[in-house]
C-alpha cells in the first residue's frame, strides 16, 4: 500500500499577522547570504496574504509579482523593498553582532 502524501504550502500556514511576522523573521535568520531564500519568504507570505491585492499596492500587475517572487525569479531590490512595504514591512540594517 502506497503512502498518500500532500505537498506542503508553507502560506496555508501563515494565519495571522503575528505568525506571518515571526516566519520572515525565521526566514531572515536562516537565510544568512541568501538572496532567493528572502525573495522565496516573500512570495509565501505574499501567497498567503491577497496576491491580487499585492499587486495593486505595489503597482506591479500579479502576472509580474507572481513571476518575480518564483523561484526562477530574479526581481530588483526596488520590487523586493515595494513587496516588503506593500506586506507592511520595513526593509532595516543593523550592525552584525
């Protein structure tokens, strides 16, 4: 008998505000120096958030967003820092301790 599995959406998870923020937060730390992880953890939350409605916010059409935060993507700092503002996030440096 074969076992039946299903492929896991980390943005079905994503509930509420707080579980969205401590996901990128999580993200963000394990990232370290990569880029596509961060741009990945951008598009769940976007995913699991209004796409639709992102893209309205960020004045990018949802064909674009959804292509910039793929995994084939490639999206400039400028449409990663809009997805960031339009998520109600603030892209900060801090010193590394």
């Amino acid at each position: 008998m074969a076992l039946a599995t299903t492929r896991w959406d980390s943005a079905e998870h994503l509930k509420t505000e707080e579980d969205i923020r401590l996901y990128l937060e999580a993200c963000l730390e394990e990232a370290g120096d990569d880029p596509e992880f961060i741009v990945h953890a951008l598009g769940v939350v976007a995913r699991a958030r209004n796409m639709s409605q992102l893209a309205r916010d960020t004045g990018l059409t949802r064909e674009g967003l959804y292509k910039a935060l793929s995994d084939d993507g490639n999206p400039s700092f400028a449409t990663v820092a809009k997805v960031a503002k339009a998520l109600g996030f603030r892209l900060t440096v801090q010193p590394v301790v």
